[in-house]
C-alpha cells in the first residue's frame, strides 16, 4: 500500500507498532503466568487452564477494574483463550511456518 505522505505512512507504522505492542503485553502476561502457575498448569484440564488464565487476565487487564487497564491487550487474551484454542504462546503475524 502506498501511502501520499508522511503523516499517513507515520500514522500506519504507529497503527502496526501498537498492535505488536498488544502481542507482546499478552504473551508476556501468558509466559509470566506459566512461570508462576507451571506445575498447576500441568494438572489442570484445558477448560480449566483457559478459565483461570481468562480470569487472571480480567484482573489485571479489565478497562475499569484492572490492575493495569488495557482492553486491546484483553481482547487478545480473550480471543486466544477462547474455547477450543490452547494457552500457548500468541505467535506474532506472518510467524506461521511456510511451505515452498
């Protein structure tokens, strides 16, 4: 996409720059909390892990009531530990691996 000034082009990298920035927030809180909850984790079924990781991420990331109010990072987390999906690692865009 070819952008007509700077301003635009400065305006979508600031865009891509916070949704990276979301990414990294709610891996880091996914990683942070598989380091402190490892050996529960391993014992917990996948509905219960996705449960108490939802509930974590409300406590610290719900836009009234958070301990650090970030909806987008929230959203992430939310999506990502919806059911059916696993509590891995959010993996950034275009990380998939490529076949060719």
């Amino acid at each position: 996409m070819a952008y007509t000034n700077v301003n635009e082009a400065l305006g979508a990298l600031d865009r891509k720059i916070e949704v990276l920035n979301n990414l990294v927030v709610a891996n880091d809180f996914l990683v942070a909390c598989m380091r402190e909850e490892g050996e529960r984790l391993q014992i917990m079924g996948g509905d219960e892990t996705r449960n108490m990781l939802r509930q974590r991420a409300r406590r610290k990331f719900h836009q009234d009531s958070g301990e650090a109010p970030n909806p987008a990072v929230l959203s992430i987390l939310e999506q990502a530990l919806g059911n059916g999906h696993t509590a891995e690692v959010i993996p950034f865009p275009g990380s998939a691996a490529r076949v060719g």
